[in-house]
C-alpha cells in the first residue's frame, strides 16, 4: 500500500475515534438530561449531580472546605458543580472511545456512574428513601442504551465484494496481467482488526448522524423539561412568601443611633442588605419550603410538653425585633463572612419554657439543642448560651422583609455571640433536647469545635490592600465584633509604631459590630497598618495566627499600603 492510500485511512481512523468521543458526551448528557426530567417526579435533590456534589461535601476534609470557602467565596458551590461536570464530560469520553471497541464494556461504565449517582442520592441526610435513587438509575440506562447505539453505528462494516468477471481465453488481447492474483486478495490479519473488518471497511455515516442529532435534541428538550419543572415546583412557596406581611413587632428594636453609621467612602454599611449579605452553608440547591406547609416540632431530653407549631402558630406569637451581627467561622482575619441585619422572630427560650426545658445551670437533663433542616443538615446550640437572656430567635424576617430563601425562609435561628455553625439553622423544622456526650452534629463530626462563642476581631475596610493613597490625612477605617460582649475599644498600629486609639463610631447594642475611624497622617513610602479591638470584658484582640478549624480564625488585620 502506497502513502496515498494510507492516509486517507488514518483520517478516517482519527474521524472514528473524534465520532466515539462525541458519542460518550452524548451518552452522558443524555443521562443527566433524563436523570434532570425524573427527578421532577421524586424531588429536584435527588439529581445525580446535587447528590454527588453534596456527597462530595460531607465527605470533604474541614481543611479542604475551608480553603474552598476562602477561595471561592459564595461561588464555591457552583465550582463543585461545575468540577464534577467536567469529570462526567471526560469520564463520558473515555467511555465513548473505549466502546468503540467494546460496546457493553462501555455501556457497563455508564451504568456504573448511575450506580454511583443512586447511592450518593439515596445516602444523603435528607434522602426521603429509594425512589431518590431513580433519577440516576434511569438516567444511566438512557445513557448507556444511547452510547451502546451510537457506537454502533461507527462499528466498521466490509464493503461488498463482487465475483471476478470470468476471463475470456479466446481473445489474443488477455494477458496474465488481467487475471487476479493472490496480492489482490485481502490479508488475513485484516480479520483481526476492530471489527473484524478490512481497511477498506466504512461505519454508518448517516445513521450516525441521524441518531446523535436526534438524541442531542431530545437530550436538550428533556433537560429544558426538567429544569423548568423542577424551578416551577418552588411556585407554592414563593407565592406564600410573597403573601407574607410580617405583623408588627411586639418589642421593636431601637433606632440605630445617628453617629453608628460612619460617612467614609469604602467603609461596610452598618446595616448589611439582604442581598450583599454572606451565604455560608452546604445546600446546593436552594431549598424552597411553602410556609402553608412547614411544621416545627420541639423534642427530646427534659422536654416536658413536646410541641408541634405551624408556621401561622408562630406568627401568632410574641414577636421582637433586634439588630444582630452574625459572623461564619469560616471567616478568615479581615474577610468578608460577617454581616448585621434587623431580625423579626420569636424568643427560643421562651418556646424551650413552653415545653418545660430547663437549662443545664438549673439542674435540666439535656445541654445541647439541636437544630434539624429541611435539607438534613443538624447544627447543635449549647442551651444554656441559648436561654441565658440574650435575644436567641427563631428568625421570620430579615431588614423589614420575610427571610429570603437563600437565607432560611420561612424560618431560621439567630444566636448572637455564637458562631453560624453552632447556632445559625436555615430552613429549619426540628428541634431536639439532648447532650453533647450523645450527639455529634454535622460540624462537630468533621472535626470543628462543639462549642464555638465569637472571638473579638477587627477589620480595616479602607484603604484597601495594595492601595496608593497621597501623602497626607488618609481615614482608616472599618468594623469590629464581639457579638453579645460589645467593642470598648479599637487601636490602630502604623508600621512598628506605637498603638493609637482610634474613634469609634456610636453603638446600636452589644450584639452588633461598632464602626471605628483612625486619620492617620500619611508619608510617602510603604506602610503596613494593623487594627486590634479589645471587647468590653477587657479581652484584647489575640496576635496569634490560627486559621479556622476548629473554632474560629484569630489573629490582627494588616494591610499594605503605598504612599505617593
């Protein structure tokens, strides 16, 4: 065989192995396509890619959840999602090409995603039994028939060969030339090749074609489907969040004194708007729980009346009206994980009474409180922090407004002086009595602290890292915390100079941050500026570096400026 007539066959070869790649992609959007349109009729948790996703986050080391959250801030959970996309993408390549030759043994491995995909479903927290499984099961078996069809198509084929045309002896033109030889014969190690098929052999171009369009188009139709049924199944509960009128508090907060909000440019609202404030949690898809349909149960260890109360039993109630800070452990020295919002809801310690629950200060059973969300996750309260006097809710409303559902609508705890991890439940509808010696919730299990109060911090909001201020006045400035002990005082330090006080702004109450302002007297050059805050137990902001596992970041906020 010459050089010209190899090569056309290599293209062709190149040609086939592109067309299987493409037909594992196809398999396997196919399969998240189906699996998206199933999970309409089980629940929109159970599709393959939140199911491993969230699999993927219990399973994931604190260290590494952490850096993610640093790293990625409030994108972490669609860069999971998208991670675990591009694994399917080349995993569904592989298998395409593997095919090519082994048909079953590439449909056998789409198969074995399903599998994958039905048990992280089915073993998640929230996980309402088998029928989670099905979306990934069924999904895997439409992408394993299609993958087993389309490479199918590509399997090469003998072209047909004809009977040599009988040779004429009684003409004085033949010549042996004009006869078949053995060399026109086809070698017999063309047997062996994939397929069984000789050189000249061809796959099936147009059926090719025509199924992998018809199943990009169905693929795409029944993933439109899905998503648009599986948004529409949250209608109900947006609707009772947009009927919702918050009554009017029985205990309003106080007007935020005039002097707390300082007028500096750069400097973090003293009030945080709901749609800038941090989201913090494990929940890939949102959940979306009607308030006509949500429940409340209160439970446990040295619960003496155990109660059950609807989302209107709740509104019925007392409710009070409080300025809270709220701050996530993740929240590294100087990040942004921290915010203060206007909470509406109703005194957990009151509701704990209710059913007879003592704190543990007074002799009662049970030490810990544990809060159940809809979506499975279990965040434990030490109870005597929760029924000690400080304003411990069960949040309905967030800055005049119901919660939105990216911050726990249609109810939510706030624990001021507590960590989010040990306080903050979202879409919450359970509560337990019982210890920390008989319960690990989903935090402690992965290696953070059972009991995690706030530590006092400080955070320099301008000028910002790297920035170039001109010579002369420059305002400092930015926020401190120490949620439910209040800032006493804030320092500011210029290269190794010495600590000067700055000003603080007026203070709305203890379970706030407390804006702070420093003028410093500029020259050119670098400078690295530190805050540190002291609380008003008289607790000065520590030095010592330590990142956030287990219980929270210490440590002083710096940044580096340059000076024209």
């Amino acid at each position: 065989m010459t050089e010209n007539e190899k090569e056309p066959h290599g293209r062709r070869g190149a040609v086939r192995l592109l067309l299987g790649a493409c037909s594992g992609a196809l398999a396997g959007f196919a399969a998240l396509a189906v699996a998206e349109l199933v999970s309409v009729a089980v629940r929109p948790q159970a599709g393959p890619v939140v199911a491993v996703g969230g699999a993927a986050i219990d399973r994931t080391p604190a260290a590494v959840k952490d850096w993610a959250v640093r790293r990625f801030g409030t994108d972490d959970k669609l860069v999971l999602q998208l991670g675990i996309l591009a694994v399917l993408a080349l995993c569904a390549l592989v298998l395409g090409i593997v095919a090519l030759r082994w048909r079953r043994t590439g449909a056998a491995g789409v198969l074995l995603f399903g599998a994958v995909g039905a048990v992280a479903a089915t073993g998640r927290p929230d996980s309402t039994g088998a029928a989670d499984a099905l979306p990934s099961v069924v999904g895997a078996l439409a992408g394993a028939v299609l993958l087993y069809v389309l490479t199918g198509r590509l399997a090469l084929r003998e072209h047909p060969t004809h009977a040599a045309p009988d040779v004429p002896t009684d003409t004085a033109t033949d010549t042996a030339a004009d006869v078949p030889t053995a060399a026109d014969a086809p070698a017999a190690t063309d047997a062996a090749r994939p397929g069984g098929a000789r050189p000249g052999g061809d796959w099936d171009r147009r059926g090719f074609v025509v199924a992998a369009t018809a199943a990009a188009a169905a693929s795409t139709g029944a993933a439109l489907l899905g998503r648009t049924w599986n948004a529409s199944r949250g209608d109900g509960a947006a609707a009772s969040r947009e009927r919702l009128v918050l009554p009017r508090p029985a205990s309003a907060a106080l007007a935020v004194p005039g002097g707390a909000g300082l007028r500096i440019p750069g400097i973090s609202p003293f009030t945080t708007p709901n749609g800038d404030f941090y989201r913090v949690d494990t929940a890939l898809v949102v959940p979306k729980v009607d308030a006509g349909a949500w429940r409340l149960r209160i439970h446990g260890k040295g619960v003496a009346r155990p109660l059950t109360l609807s989302f209107d039993d709740l509104l019925r109630r007392e409710l009070v009206e409080r300025d809270i800070t709220l701050t996530c452990v993740s929240n590294e020295v100087g990040g942004p994980y921290v915010g203060n919002a206007r909470w509406i809801g109703v005194r957990l310690a009151g509701l704990l009474a209710e059913c007879g629950v003592v704190p543990p200060s007074r002799g009662g059973p049970a030490d810990q409180l544990v809060a159940r969300s809809v979506d499975g996750m279990t965040i434990g309260s030490p109870l005597e922090d929760v029924m000690d006097g400080r304003d411990a809710l069960l949040a309905v409303g967030m800055n005049g407004e119901p919660l939105p559902f990216a911050h726990g609508f249609p109810v939510r705890m706030v624990v001021p002086g507590l960590y989010g991890y040990v306080s903050a439940c979202k879409w919450i509808e359970d509560l337990e009595l019982t210890t920390f010696d008989a319960y690990d919730p989903y935090w402690v299990k992965r290696g953070w602290a059972r009991r995690a109060p706030v530590k006092t911090q400080s955070r320099i909001d301008t000028p910002k890292p790297f920035a170039r201020p001109r010579a002369g006045t420059v305002m400092v400035a930015g926020v401190a915390w120490a949620q439910h002990r209040g800032i006493d005082k804030v320092e500011v330090r210029v290269d190794d100079g010495p600590w000067q006080e700055a000003r603080l702004a007026a203070e709305d109450t203890r379970d706030t941050w407390r804006q702070w302002s420093f003028p410093w007297q500029a020259t050119k050059g670098g400078h690295t500026l530190t805050v540190r805050a002291t609380d008003r137990t008289g607790q000065v902001q520590t030095d010592r570096r330590t990142r956030t596992v287990p219980d929270g970041a210490s440590g002083r906020h710096s940044v580096v400026v340059t000076v024209d």
